[in-house]
C-alpha cells in the first residue's frame, strides 16, 4: 500500500487575508506613523495628563476630608482668594524663593569648582570624581539626619570644633532659630546637591576640544579668557537645562527641609511645596493643596520658558 502526501503552501484564511491587506495599505499612508505612536500616547494621557488635569480640578472644587459637611462641589476660584489673602503664603512663597535661589547658585558655583578641578589629569583624580558623587548617593532622609546630627547643639561635631577654635562661645541649634535655621538647611542642601551639577558639566568639559584651548592660547588668551570664551560657551547649554531640572527638583521636594526643621520654628523655612503637603496631610484640605500646587506648576513653567527664552541657548 502507498501512500501520496500533498506539499503544497498553506492556506491563509480569507479574514486574515483581508486584515493582512488592510495593514498593508495603511502602512502606505502617512497616517502610520500616528497608529505606531498611539499605545504610547494613551498611556501619556493615563499617566501624566490626566492626573494633572484631576488636580486642576481639583482646585476649584472643596474636598475636605474631615469636613464632609460641607461636601466636594465646585466652589471657583474660593481657594485663590483665599491664598491671595494668606500671609503665611506669601512667607511660603518668600521662602521658596530663597532657598532656590540660594540652592541653585550655590551648587552650579560648587559643582562648576568641582568639575574645573576633577578636569585636570593629576593622580588620585579619576577616584576624586567617583567619591566626590557620595553625598548625592545618600538618600535625602540619610542627609538630613545625618547633618541634624552634626549640627545638634548639644552632640554636633560640627559645634564642637566651632568651640574648640574659637568661632562660637557656646553650642548653638542652628535649626531652631529663625535667623539661621533657613541659612543652615541651604548649606545642608548645597551639599547634598552640588555633584549633580559636577557630574554634568564634568562630561561637558571632557567633550570640549583641546585645539579650542591651544588656539586661544597661540592668540595670547590666559587662563581667565580662555574659561569666559572658549570654556563657558561651551557648557552654556548644560548649564542652562541642569539648572532648568534643578530648580525644579528643588521647588518640588522639601524632604531636607522637612526632616530638618519641619517648616519651623514660626514657619521661617516653610516652602510652598511643604505648605501643599502639610495643607492636604495635616488638615485634609485638598482642594487648598491643590491650588497651591497649581501655583507652583505655573511659576515653574513660567520660570522655565523666561530662563531658556533669556540665556539664548535656543538660538545656537
């Protein structure tokens, strides 16, 4: 007995054929890319669109969770109003301003110091590079109470050698007066923050030819004129969009200030990111939090349009 086996090619169904061919001439079109994109964009709109609209909206409405009586409809601009009449918002916002600033300056200067140094091929610089990241390693909770620790008035090291060379007379707590407790959480931030910006603009100045500096030093330029016109406009971009990302990590977390004052005493070092979260996790009131929040976004994107717009990085 013989048997005959058919080889032949296998048979697409006609459905699948007809998806098949439907693909095929959309991939054609110029609509395909925009088909490609859409997983992503829907998952855009779940994760960061629609969340952000919700606390906008949030802002107009009252939600209060320990009073329900007075239920979560829409109330306008009530929670505005009552932030433009707020004193301690505009200590709040006085304060953010400050400590940005403050922050911000003082790391670019430090981490800018930093990278110039680690830039130079010396021994024993490749590992400076590397242990000069430590202090951004630490998680914030780590750093804060690190330093409230070193800084304690009655077991900080740091008082303790102040003493001993004759700076201070007695041990001070730095976090519990008005007038230093703010000046003390920057120096405890800078420190913290500066390799953020050493990391950066150390990449920056490795990708900058060295025919730049020879050319300039056959032209007669010293050291100073060759960092303000061959150095600086170099990092100029890295250092706008570090500072740009900067500013807003500070603007948005207040854990250092949180863990080393609390926003005291007499609310000396609250910020207005600590005063949204002390609103909604200590009074419940969401929709105040909220509106302070919404602030925050539009002094934030207005701060970022005017800086990128003003360095004219854009234009290069």
């Amino acid at each position: 007995m013989t048997y005959e086996v058919a080889h032949g090619p296998a048979k697409t169904p006609r459905r699948a054929r007809g998806v098949l061919a439907r693909l095929a001439d959309v991939s054609e079109t110029r609509f395909w890319a925009y088909y490609l994109l859409l997983p992503s964009l829907v998952v855009i709109l779940a994760v960061v669109l629609y969340p952000t609209l919700w606390g906008i909206g949030l802002s107009f409405r009252e939600m209060r969770l320990n009073r329900l009586d007075l239920g979560t409809g829409f109330v306008g601009l009530k929670h505005y109003r009552a932030m433009i009449e707020d004193p301690v918002f505009w200590l709040a916002l006085r304060n953010t301003v400050v400590w940005t600033v403050g922050a911000a300056v003082g790391e670019l200067a430090l981490g800018l110091a930093a990278a110039l140094l680690l830039n130079r091929e010396l021994p024993g610089f490749r590992a400076a590079s590397v242990l000069i990241l430590l202090p951004w390693f630490l998680p914030n909770v780590v750093a804060g109470h690190m330093w409230a620790l070193m800084l304690d008035p009655r077991l900080g090291v740091i008082n303790d050698m102040l003493v001993r060379v004759g700076v201070l007379n007695v041990y001070k707590a730095w976090f519990a007066d008005p007038d230093t407790a703010l000046a003390s959480a920057l120096v405890v931030e800078v420190w913290h923050g500066f390799p953020f910006f050493a990391l950066l603009l150390l990449a920056g100045l490795k990708a900058i030819p060295n025919d730049l500096y020879e050319a300039a030093a056959i032209d007669g330029a010293g050291a100073v004129k060759q960092f303000r016109y061959v150095t600086w406009p170099q990092l100029r971009t890295i250092v706008v969009a570090a500072v740009v990302l900067r500013v807003i990590s500070l603007v948005n977390s207040p854990d250092i200030i949180l863990i080393l004052t609390g926003g005291g005493p007499g609310r000396s070092t609250l910020l207005l990111s600590l005063h949204a979260f002390l609103k909604v996790n200590k009074e419940f009131n969401f929709g105040y939090g909220s509106a302070i929040a919404v602030v925050l976004f539009v002094l934030l994107m207005g701060f970022s349009y005017l800086y990128v717009r003003l360095s004219n990085v854009m234009r290069d």
